[in-house]
C-alpha cells in the first residue's frame, strides 16, 4: 500500500511523513472529524502480517492507551487498514532530543539534559507503577517543544512497542529485536527476562549520550557494542568532561550496573541522585536508594570513594562519601572511624529530635499526613503519592509528637508512597480521609516554588485540613529519598514551617 500527501486511512487524510524507522512510519494526520493533527503511526507490512505480532500489539496498544499522563505521547486509537496495523497519537509540534543535540550540541547543556531525563523518568515512573516497559528508551524518542508558560515541555513517545512486565517472552523472530543497541541493558541484549529497571539502564544511557555527545560505548559494529554493554566497565562522564563533577560517574555506575538488582530502583531516585551530583557535587545517596552490591567504578582510575558497611544480602547500600572527609575517614581507622562516627551523628540526632519536640509543645497530638506532589500542576493532572505509616517520614512526625494520620497505614506489600491515579474522582476518594490536623504538600510539580499554594491540586485544596507546603529541593529530597541525614535537614528546613503554621 503506497501512502502519501492526501491518502485517506480510516479517515485520517496523511499529511506529510513525520519520520521513519524500522517498525514503521508516522505520519502528520488530520483527524476525521475533531479540528486538530494527529501522528499517525503504521506499521511496517511484516509485522502486521505476523499474527502473534498482531495480538501483542493489540493487547499492548490497549495497555499504552490507559497511560494518562503529562509526559507520556498520548495514544488516541489503533485499527488496521489494507492489512496494515496503525496507532493514532497525540501530535507534538517540536523536535526529538537527539535531533536537537545533533543540530545544536552546545545547546544541550547539563542541567537541559538532567531536565529533559527527569522529565522522561516522570512518564516512565508512572508507566512502570502500572505495569508497562517501554524497552525502547533513546533521546529519539523525547520529543520537545515549548509550551504555553514558555518552558520547554518533555514527553516520551513510541510506547507503541511498550510490553507488560507480565509479559515474560520476547518478540518472535518476525518481531525482532526492539530496543536500539546503544541504549540496550545487558538483559536486553543476552535475552533474559526484562522489568523496569531495563528503562532505567536505557535513560542512563540516553542522559549520558546528551551531557556528552557520546554514546556510552561507542562502536561503528553492533557486535562491539553489545560487547561493551555486557562487559565493559560503566562509562564515565568525567572522562569525557573533566569538568563535571566525580560524583555523577558514581550515579551513571549505579544506574547503568550490569546486573538489575544493583540499579536505583525507580527513575525519579536516579535523577533525583543526579540534580544532587551536579548541583552539590555529592550524590546524595542513601540508605534507602542506592543499592548493596554497588557497582566498581574503575578504582584504579578514580579516586577511593568510601562507602558505609552494609549486611550480606542486603539490597540498598550506604553513603558514597567523596572528597577530602572521606578520604581522612579511610586512611584514619577505616569501617571502625565510620561506625563510631555513626553512633555520635545518631546520638546528636536523637538529641536534636528530643529539643524539638520540648520546645513545640502545639505539634503534640495533632494529626498530619503527608502528600508528594510532582508532574504538571493544577487541576487533577499532577503526580499524587501518599506517605505511608509504618515509615521514616511518619515516624519523623511521630517523634515531633505529631499524630500520623491512622487513614493512611500501609497495607501488605503496597509500595510506600501509595501512588494515586491522575484523574478527579480517585484523587477525591483518595483524600476524603482528610478531613482535619494538617497536610503537608511536597511540591517539585511545576508550579513548584517559593513556599506558595499556587497550583495545586483541586483535591487537596478542597480538604478540611491546613495545607502546609515544602518545596525547598534539600528538603524535598531529603524527606523522599530518606537517608540519615534527612532528619537534621528537615529540622533545619521544615521545623520553622511547622512552628509557624501549627497552632
């Protein structure tokens, strides 16, 4: 079936060719009865005559369709026309990032490109909560443009080739082999079972590919690459700008680990890790992020970074500690200094805990409960996630004497924070349990800033409790990505907010 300027497929009259790669075409499309364009995606004739192909890609086109979410390619609907399979998508009127590096490197500056993956990982956050990979993450498929605030807007397409983690087999051999190979995870590549922190591996790759120009192993054979993917030590941005800060080579070896048990275990720890390294030159890893078995990070040509002790089996490491303290740790006594270090830091920590809660006699008793706030403001459309009791951050608020909300107690093995749909009606349900004592917004969604209400969503402004807002980023990570040292960063940080609001 020839397709061109003025083709008519199921109404959509074909434009013009958006772009094209192996799996198929899209094009610029007007849609059959609404005033606006759509991508039009058709795939290539051998995949549609596949007929396991054909059920997998209905099945995954209906998962991809059910992704409702700011930074996530909107997909409108799919059919088939003259034995041809097709996906209509949300039109983005702009560039893909690898366009945009290849047009304009300088353009591509550190914190654009910690800027364009913490975008990506959001969408890929929220499509691995429900349990869909993408398994072709690039900088190809990012696709920028400017939005109506004049800030450029991110989001992630091609999840037309997405596969549910319930999914265990890979494509036939008609379907081939999906992922591009620059930016493939070693299990990818060897076969073996793929879960979401394949993606991971992949926007470890594509931020790499963006903040250096290069790609992590570069080779002009398939097989040389591949090779460097399953047994090449993780790249090192430094090595290619010395004028980035050592710590980013530590979250590019963790996040590009071979194995996938020593990955972050989401995408927003993985940026969150790097805002830390480039903004403060530390990692800022915790106990809770980074994790046991962290990978080697070439010693022989890097500085001795010491880490924290941890148990055998474990899965989360210790502080990676850089810079010259480190090193007076490691020459003076070794695991022996860290320990006892530890101990008096615990010991000056609980003491601390102690006067706060002394000297703020109004946070005994009251009811709080905490609710992380990140994605797009306003409305219903921004990322909601709940803090959950058993955890550190109801027991920091437990230990100031506050009351954590008893609505919100962890069930089974729910993840922690709870994840709320974005959508008006469960956003509402979800917090109709708040109805007095304080809820405490930590904001990093857009409109995110200066310690204001501005922007936020529909249903917690419309709840019976006060609404205390922290958006200050230290803190914001520090009660997130909880490590040992968040309790004296959030004394420092949130304290005054609390002594100020609560009555």
């Amino acid at each position: 079936m020839h397709i061109g300027p003025g083709t008519i497929i199921r109404g959509y009259r074909i434009e013009r060719v958006l772009g094209a790669g192996g799996m198929g075409t899209v094009y610029l499309a007007k849609h059959p009865e609404l005033p606006r364009w759509d991508a039009l995606k058709v795939l290539s004739p051998q995949y549609s005559r596949d007929a396991e192909y054909r059920a997998r890609f209905e099945r995954e086109a209906n998962l991809a369709a059910a992704l409702d979410h700011p930074n996530i390619v909107a997909i409108y609907n799919r059919g088939e026309d003259n034995e041809q399979l097709w996906i209509a998508m949300q039109y983005v009127n702009g560039i893909d990032a690898a366009a945009a590096a290849e047009r304009d490197p300088r353009s591509i500056t550190p914190w654009r490109a910690l800027h364009i993956v913490t975008e990506v990982g959001r969408g890929l956050d929220h499509a691995h909560r429900r349990g869909l990979l993408h398994r072709d993450v690039k900088p190809a498929n990012f696709l920028l443009s400017m939005g109506d605030n004049g800030e450029e807007r991110v989001l992630l397409t091609d999840f037309g080739v997405a596969k549910s983690t319930e999914d265990t087999n890979e494509l036939t051999q008609a379907g081939g082999f999906v992922a591009t190979i620059a930016y493939a995870s070693p299990e990818q590549l060897s076969g073996e079972r793929l879960d979401h922190r394949a993606d991971i591996y992949s926007l470890a790759c594509s931020f790499y590919r963006l903040l250096t120009g290069q790609n992590p192993y570069p080779g002009t054979q398939p097989a040389v690459v591949m090779m460097g993917h399953l047994n090449e030590p993780q790249p090192r941005p430094t090595a290619v700008d010395p004028t980035l800060p050592a710590a980013v080579d530590d979250v590019i070896a963790i996040a590009m680990a071979k194995n996938p048990a020593d990955r972050f275990d989401t995408c927003h720890e993985f940026t969150t890790a790097l805002k830390s390294a480039l903004e403060y030159g530390v990692t800022g890893l915790s106990m809770e992020t980074v994790p046991h078995h962290r990978p080697a990070i070439a010693a022989a040509v890097r500085e001795p970074t010491v880490s924290a002790p941890t148990k055998p089996g474990t899965r989360k490491g210790a502080w990676l500690i850089g810079g010259v303290a480190a090193t007076v740790v490691a020459l003076a006594a070794g695991v022996g200094v860290w320990v006892t270090q530890n101990d008096s830091s615990t010991s000056t920590s609980q003491g601390a805990m102690a006067d706060a809660r002394a000297q703020n006699p109004a946070f005994i008793g009251k009811s709080i409960v905490v609710m992380d706030i990140s994605g797009k403001s306003g409305g219903y459309s921004a990322n909601l996630d709940i803090q959950l009791k058993p955890g550190p951050q109801a027991k920091f608020f437990e230990d100031l004497g506050f009351s954590y909300n008893p609505n919100f107690l962890r069930e089974g093995d729910e993840p922690n924070p709870r994840p709320i749909k974005a959508a008006s009606d469960t956003q509402y349900k979800a917090l109709t349990a708040v109805n007095s004592g304080y809820l405490l917004a930590v904001r990093s969604d857009s409109s995110a800033g200066g310690g204001g209400l501005v922007n936020l969503p529909d249903a917690i402004t419309s709840t019976k409790a006060s609404v205390l807002v922290l958006d200050d980023p230290t803190a914001v990570a520090a009660i997130r990505q909880w490590s040992d040292s968040s309790e004296q960063v959030l004394l420092d940080k949130l304290l005054p907010i609390l002594r100020k609001s609560v009555k």
